[in-house]
C-alpha cells in the first residue's frame, strides 16, 4: 500500500483528537493525517464549501441529541413528535449527502446511547417514547436515507464501545476534556476505522488458501482414513470443525475464493472431501487445489497464478506454526494470521478477519466463485481443442457494451481501482470522481459483460474515450484478468476505433504507463495492430481503417431493458452514444 | 487469577502506572514517547503531555487502579499539579501518592 499518509477529517461535536492522535501514531496501514474540524461544529463543517479536499476522506461521529434537537427533548422524558425527530434525521443525512462531494468518501456513525442512560429501563426498548426505541429508528431513517449515496458508509461504533469493555464511557472525560468515551474506545475506532479506509481503497483479499489435516478437519487424513476424521458429530471438536468450514463456505459465498495447499496423497485427501458424509466444502468449492508433497510456498505461487491473482490478494490458513512461518517468510504479500491452537476458536478467528471486507458488493462479487468454476472447465476445453483459435470460437464469447449509468457505476469504480494486469494507465478514481469525469460532453465511459457457453463473468471491461478535436485518446482501458485472452480485448478496440470515427476524429490513441503489474496490457498492446513510437508506449490507429471485431467474439448491446440483440461494432458503437442511451 | 494486594505499595503501584504510560505512548508520536521510570517527568519542568494527554492520563491511571487494587480514587484532587508538592509530577510521585490514597481507604 502507498505510504503517503491519507488525509482524514474528524468531524464531531465532542472531542475526538484522540482519536486523531491514535489515527496518526498507529503503525498499522494506511498511515494517516488527521485533522480535527471544530469541535460542535458539524452542520457548519458538513455544509462548508471549499475546494480542493476531494482526497480527504472524513468521519463524522455525533451524538444523536446535537443533530436530531427534538431527541434532546426525549432525553429529559418530554413528550416527542415520532415524525419531527425522523425529518430532523433526514436532514442531518441531507448534509451528509451535501457534504460528500467534498471528500472522497465519508463514514458515518450510527448513534448510541452510554450504558447508564436507562431511559425508561425495561421498557425503553418497547414503548415508542423510548430512548432506544427512538433511537432504533433513527439509525434505521439514516441508513436508509444513506444507502444508496456512493461514498458514504454508515458505521456502527457499538461494536467498539463493546470492545472496549465496562469502561467504554467516561464521565470524567467528558468534564476534563469534552471526549465522552474512554481511550480505549477511540483506539478501537482508531483500528476500525483504517480497516475501513483499507476496504474503500480496494486492498480486499480475494482468495484463503487453506490447509486440511488439523485446520479443515481433526486428524490425519492419511493415518486415520476419512471414516474417522474428528468433523461434526456428536463431538465439539468435531462440531467446531464444522464451524469452520461453514465460516469459509459463507465468505464463498461472498465472492472470496477457496483453495487448498495440503500436503496429503491427492486421492486420499479427495476421497474425505467427496465422501465424509457431514462435509461441509466438496471438491467441488474449491477453486484451485495443489495436494502433494511439495513445498507450500511453492504451491500457493502456482494457485494464485493460475487463478491469476496477485500475492497481495492471498490469505494463507494452516494450522502448524512451521508452515505459517515458512509461507510468511518467503511470501510476504501473502496474508498468514497466527491460528489459535484451541480449535474452537477457528470458525470466530475466521469471521473477524476484516481483510475481506468490500465497500461494495456487486452480482459479479457474489457469483465471483462460480465464475473461476466455470473457468476451471474453460481450461479442460482449451486443453482438448485442437489449436488456440477453435478453442476461442467453441466458447461462443458474447460481449455487451454499455454506457456509463446508475446501475452499472458501482461496479465500473470496483473495477476501475482494483484491476492491475490489463489496465493503460492504472488511473484511480472513486465512483463519484468517476461520474463527475464522466460528465463531460467530450468524454465516454463505457463498460463491457462478457459471457459465453460457461458462464457469465458479468461486467468485466472498461474503455473510456476523451474526445478533443481529430484526436480521440483511450484514457482507460480495463479489463479484468478473469477474460484476458479471449479476444475480448480487440472487440474493445474495434468498438473505440468505431466511437471515435463517428465522433469525427482521425486518430485515436493511447499512452501506456507502465506499473509493476500492467506488463500484460502492454504485450497486448504491443500486438494490437496499432501504430508505435519507437518507445513502444504511445500506440494510434488511423480511425479511417476499421479495426476489425474478432470473429470469435459477438458484440451485443442491451436494448428494452431486459433483452439482448446482435450487433456489428457500427450498430454498437451507434446504440451506446448518449443519445441512444436517453 | 493474580492476588490482588489489599494496600498496594509503591512497588506495586509504580508497574501499573508504567502500563498507563505505555497505553498513552500509543497515542504519541514514536519519537516523542514517555519512557518508564521512576523519575519520568508527567507534569511540570521537563514535561511534555498536554493538556488532553494528561486528562487521558489520569482517567486511564484511575481506571487502571480500579481494576487492579480495587480502590476508586481521584486524583484531580489535592493539588496535582503543585510545582512542589503535586503528585504529577513524576512517575514516582505518582506511584506513592496512589499507594497512599489507597491506603486511607482501606
């Protein structure tokens, strides 16, 4: 991660320079600025306009009672208008939503009241005049004011007042120094809140690479045979492997995929996996597998590589210190948290593990495991066609291009700030910089699906087009590395080459800046047919040429919403213009 | 489970006024970290903490003796922050004055 410290403003009305100072002093990443804006001073500091903060990101922490004033009037046991205390917290979420063209993105924290507010005790959480009740649905009105608003996250600080224990809330802090809680909870929001920012800059893990014997079940395989594995059963160790396995089968779920790097007999270890009868991940779960007796290190290379993915995006889970020390040392990208000897402990130690955490979750992020599945059997086809080009045409490959819209601009931004390999220029930018950028007459976004006889790999490409008199430029050009090589890249560009001839240019071009990562994008570049200056980064097409589509690839475009028709690039390039897409 | 001293001594209290020093160093800078030692200046010529750090301090310190000895204590009372006489100034200073206060309430 960049060691540039990230710009962050706290935003309060009590005081939060502690928090500030645990955000600075805190070795963990990112290194971070802070600054405190004015301590009461939310509304005027959300509704502040100036210029120039769009990197900053900011936290805003309030108590309920300084932007919802009637809740005050709860707090002394008056009578209270439900309606009124749910338009005030409608406005408040309407200078948040004012507030975030300012930054890059904004946490927003939930309210809470301090353990010794016992409102009216057991029935506060009943009646509708309440503390909690109301508070229940305040919170409920701002996170639905606010869920849809790009950059901004509502953040739940209960979890790190619990954290910090019976003391969480201080008294004598708020007289001394105007900070109602203890350090404890600001260190913990410290922790909580860089995790976050580690989320929304895209530095989520994607893949566990995980061990068998004593990690995904108790024993060895190879010793005691699959009959007798401790897993499930009327046996806590057992039932606590199961925990296990069912904690990785949901992270599955949400996109982060599995792999195994065991070292067992291949045949013996598959036989448990198909065959225990209260198993709870088959083969089948599993995206990539290396069981054999070779090095782990080693092995964990290979399956990241062949589900290309980088190091930085792998979790590595093995239950011997040995393992875990050899895999941390010779890989440090890789991600090896220390595994707690007690397996009870498994499933919990899994489950808080922040480093999967997304800022968004897309269709595409959910079905992200079938796809590599799916690849998977794509791979076995490539292996029994005779040559490269009757493997590409019995995929029978669709791509659907479209604009830039409400619907399909979380996951342009996803993909935009984390795709490396096949990426020009490797610009970042958050979706609401995106859709600015994209605002411009003289500007393009488009995105493309990809599909074909195995599945659906979802939105998968980006290009987009800065127009400037005869020139068109190619600012970006993105793909994700699950549909590199099969032609969907030339079918992008025979779609630019077609935007930018009805555009009126001459030429389109494209800069390639060079990264650790992007050496792929430029060999594809380099073979694109595109003209080159001698350094080989500068490439043009003379757009009077037509850039041909491969003929393995079919080009469609969504029409009416629901349905798909075929289309030359000349009818997609024409479908996709601002015009057409209103 | 560690047994906990009815009248802590000097000798008990000044490790658990290391481990506030060692909490507050986290929200310092590293080149500006307090280290732990008798004479270690909290308040007054040589010190350093401002005034949020200090009010961190103390709360953490009285947490810290509730937990460990039992005992609730204030210690923005009696003068803390005398040039001569006030129990911030040091570490050591500290550590007697709390080992006393404990000692008036047992």
């Amino acid at each position: 991660m960049n060691s540039t410290p990230i710009q962050i403003e706290l935003i309060s009305d009590f005081n939060l320079q502690t928090l500030a100072n645990y955000l600075e002093n805190s070795e963990s990443m990112p290194a971070m600025s802070a600054k405190v804006a004015p301590f009461g001073q939310v509304v005027p500091t959300l509704l502040q306009e100036h210029e120039g903060a769009k990197n900053v990101f900011a936290v805003v922490w309030t108590s309920p009672s300084s932007v919802v004033p009637t809740f005050s009037d709860a707090l002394q046991s008056q009578p209270v208008n439900e309606t009124v205390i749910l338009s005030e917290v409608r406005l408040f979420a309407q200078h948040i939503v004012t507030a975030k063209n300012r930054f890059r993105s904004l946490l927003v924290c939930a309210w809470t009241l301090p353990r010794w507010q016992r409102g009216l005790g057991l029935l506060d959480l009943q009646k509708p005049s309440g503390l909690r009740n109301l508070l229940l649905k305040m919170n409920l009105e701002l996170i639905s004011a606010l869920q849809d608003v790009a950059g901004v996250y509502v953040v739940n600080p209960q979890d790190w007042i619990e954290a910090a224990g019976k003391n969480a809330h201080s008294p004598k802090s708020w007289y001394l120094s105007k900070t109602p809680y203890s350090a404890e909870v600001l260190k913990q929001a410290a922790f909580e809140i860089k995790a976050a920012l580690r989320t929304v800059l895209g530095d989520a893990r994607k893949l566990i690479v995980v061990d068998l014997d004593d990690t995904m079940w108790g024993g060895v395989v190879g010793d005691v045979g699959w009959e007798n594995l401790r897993l499930g059963g009327h046996d806590h160790i057992g039932e606590a492997f199961l925990d296990f396995q069912r904690a990785l089968k949901t992270l599955r779920n949400r996109g982060i995929l599995l792999a195994i790097a065991s070292k067992n007999d291949e045949s013996v270890a598959l036989q448990a996996l198909g065959q225990h009868p209260e198993m709870m991940l088959r083969p089948e779960d599993f995206a990539g597998r290396r069981i054999n007796w070779k090095d782990k290190a080693g092995n964990i290379v290979e399956i990241a590589a062949e589900l290309r993915l980088g190091l930085q995006s792998v979790v590595f889970i093995d239950d011997n210190p040995v393992e875990r020390a050899r895999v941390r040392e010779s890989l440090p990208e890789v991600l090896v948290p220390d595994w707690p000897n007690d397996k009870t402990l498994a499933a919990s130690t899994l489950l808080q593990m922040d480093c999967f955490d997304t800022a968004q979750i897309t269709s595409e992020d959910q079905a992200r495991a079938d796809m590599y599945t799916a690849e998977q059997k794509r791979d076995v086809l490539k292996t029994e066609m005779p040559t490269v080009e009757h493997w590409l045409r019995s995929l029978q490959t669709k791509v659907t291009v479209e604009a830039l819209n409400p619907s399909n601009q979380a996951r342009v931004a996803q993909l935009f700030n984390k795709t490396n390999q096949m990426n020009l220029t490797t610009r970042r930018m958050s979706e609401i910089e995106l859709v600015q950028w994209a605002g411009h007459d003289d500007r393009r976004v488009l995105a493309f699906r990809v599909a074909d006889r195995f599945g659906d790999s979802g939105l998968t490409g980006i290009l987009t087009l800065d127009f400037n008199g005869s020139d068109a430029s190619i600012a970006d050009f993105i793909l994700s590395c699950r549909v590199m090589g099969r032609q969907v890249e030339e079918a992008m560009l025979a779609v630019a080459v077609e935007c930018a001839r009805r555009a009126g240019a001459e030429k389109l071009l494209a800069e390639f800046i060079p990264t650790a990562k992007n050496k792929p994008c430029h060999e594809f570049w380099m073979r694109s047919g595109f003209d080159r200056d001698d350094a080989g980064y500068r490439f043009t097409w003379q757009v009077a040429r037509e850039y041909s589509r491969p003929s393995s690839v079919e080009l469609m475009v969504p029409a009416n919403g629901q349905h798909y028709q075929s289309l030359r690039v000349k009818e997609a390039a024409r479908e996709v213009e601002p015009t057409a897409a209103s | 489970m560690n047994s906990i001293p009815q009248i802590p001594s000097y000798d008990d209290v000044l490790p658990v006024v290391y481990k506030a020093l060692d909490e507050l160093n986290q929200q310092r800078a590293r080149n500006q970290r307090l280290q732990a030692s008798p004479d270690c200046v909290i308040f007054g010529d040589g010190g350093n903490l401002n005034s949020l750090e200090l009010s961190n301090f103390i709360v953490l310190m009285e947490q810290l003796v509730q937990e460990k000895f039992g005992a609730e204590i204030d210690l923005t009372e009696n003068d803390p922050f005398s040039p001569e006489s006030g129990h911030m100034r040091t570490a050591a200073t500290l550590a007697a004055h709390i080992s006393n206060l404990v000692r008036e309430q047992a």
